[in-house]
C-alpha cells in the first residue's frame, strides 16, 4: 500500500502534473504531431427537430423565408410548451447531431423523419477537414502529452538503472 501511494505521489509529480502545468511542452508536442488531431468534413448548420411533422413543415417554410431559429421558436412554443427545439453550430459530417440520410448540400432540406422526430436542417456551408486547434484537442493532446511523457520516463529510468533477477532469489520464491 505505502509502495503504491509513493509511486501515485511520483506519478503526479513526473507526468501529471507536468502536463497540466507544461504549457510550452504541451504546444511544442502539439506542433509536433499537429495531424493526429484533425477535424473531418464538417457542416456549419442549423438544426430545427419536432415530434410534429405538421411544425417541422411549417418552419420548414419559415427557414425559407431567411427567418432565424429563435423567431421560429417564440413562434410555436408557447405557454411553455415545447414543440420545436433548435441546435446550432459547426458539426462533422457524420455528428448524432445531425438527422441520418441527410443531403448534404447547402439550404433547407426536405423535412426527413428520424425515430420519433421530424427534422429540418438548414446547411449554411462546408468546411473542409482540417488541423484542430490546440483548444479544440485540448484533452486528446493532454491525454497523449502524459503517455509520452510517462514512456520517456520509464525509458530514462530504464537506462539509469539495470533490472537483474538474483537467480538463486527467483528459483527459492519460485
């Protein structure tokens, strides 16, 4: 037990809290494997779902118009009843935020029905793969920093000091 809690303490010292406190280390190994974290084809888009296929038609119509997500919304939820729900953003191409059988092409869409959902999806451009920003890989290039970090210490600790097995030890354990 006490060995486990001074390896932990060692641990926490040599890489964990070096990789949250390294912040020149960790843009550096960043730099240096920049292509390991990269985004896919993505869609700036809008996303507008109801239960009712009847609204999602009629936003449908108002997404057309050039109407925004929050005028359709004070539009049909009323009285605090929720009837369309809207989401917003910059998604990969094959997000769950996204309706499956989705046109990819820039526009409203046909109103397409997933599970117990009508969608309508308003595709404002595309934005082809690219590098992820550090803030964006932030926790995979963390995660990844401490690995490396760890395997170069194993790796020096290794060189400094021989392991050997005392074999009349092993054979007398054994």
């Amino acid at each position: 037990y006490r060995d486990g809690l001074l390896l932990f303490d060692l641990m926490e010292k040599e890489i964990w809290e070096k990789a949250k406190t390294d912040t020149i280390g960790l843009q550096n190994f960043y730099e240096a494997r920049k292509n390991n974290y990269l985004w896919g084809n993505r869609l700036d888009a809008l996303v507008l779902s109801s239960t009712k296929k009847d609204i999602a038609k009629q936003a449908q119509k108002l997404l057309k118009q050039g109407k925004s997500a929050e005028f359709i919304k004070e539009k049909f939820n009323l009285n605090g009843k929720v009837e369309i729900m809207s989401n917003a953003g910059v998604f990969e191409e094959n997000s769950d935020a996204l309706p499956k059988g989705i046109e990819k092409k820039d526009g409203v869409s046909e109103i397409i029905k997933d599970g117990e959902y009508y969608f309508v999806v308003k595709i404002n451009k595309h934005l082809p793969a690219g590098p992820k920003t550090l803030e964006e890989a932030k926790g995979k290039v963390v995660n990844d920093y401490q690995q490396y970090l760890e395997e170069k210490w194993v790796g020096d600790l290794k060189q400094e000091f021989k392991v050997g097995i005392h074999q009349p030890g092993f054979v007398k354990v054994k």
